[in-house]
C-alpha cells in the first residue's frame, strides 16, 4: 500500500449508552483514529444506488487495525458519518483493511 495514499483522518467510533431516570442516551465515543484512503463507489454501485434512491458506498483502506471494528461501529470523516457494512483483512496478512461503508442521513 502506497502510504501517501492515507491522507484522509479517519475516527472509528462506538456507541455507549448512558443511562438516565428519563431513560437511556446513545453517545458515540472516539476508540481510535486512524489515516485512510477513500475509494468512491464503482459506476455499478452509483448506478444501483441512484435506480434505488440510496446513498452509494464508499471503500475505506486503511492499515490493519487491531482493535475491533465491527457493523457495529461506526467512522467519522470530514463531518459525516458513516455506517461500516463489511470490514476486510486484505489476504489475511493483518496489513492492510478493506472497510465497506455507507453515509448516515437523517
């Protein structure tokens, strides 16, 4: 992997929940940051997520983190958030991660 290529900061969050007598908070906590780049969709994915009014995934390529990052979880760049779909250890040499995610809209 070509390092210049992470550029983008990347956080990894997960939610913890705080509990009140009015009932329980969900509060997202930063667990790590991390440098990542940012492949956009594929013309398929677009065209797919266009034809079903969605918003089209994107592929984050980070180096392995050895943390846990799980569905779950989400990341934050550059002021969205973003829902993890599938997190890859590419080849399954703990060196680089393939992170699927999508925008989270309100």
């Amino acid at each position: 992997m070509d390092t210049g290529k992470l550029r983008h900061t990347v956080e990894i969050q997960e939610r913890v929940d705080t509990y009140a007598p009015d009932g329980v908070t969900p509060l997202w906590s930063t667990v790590a940051t991390r440098k990542a780049a940012i492949k956009p969709a594929t013309a398929e994915e677009f065209l797919e997520a266009d034809r079903t009014g969605s918003v089209a995934p994107r592929t984050l390529v980070m180096r392995y983190y050895s943390g846990t990052l799980t569905p779950a979880q989400q990341l934050l760049f550059d002021g969205k958030t973003y829902g993890i779909q599938s997190v890859a250890n590419v080849d399954e040499r703990n060196r680089t991660m393939e992170v699927r995610c999508k925008e989270v809209t309100s």
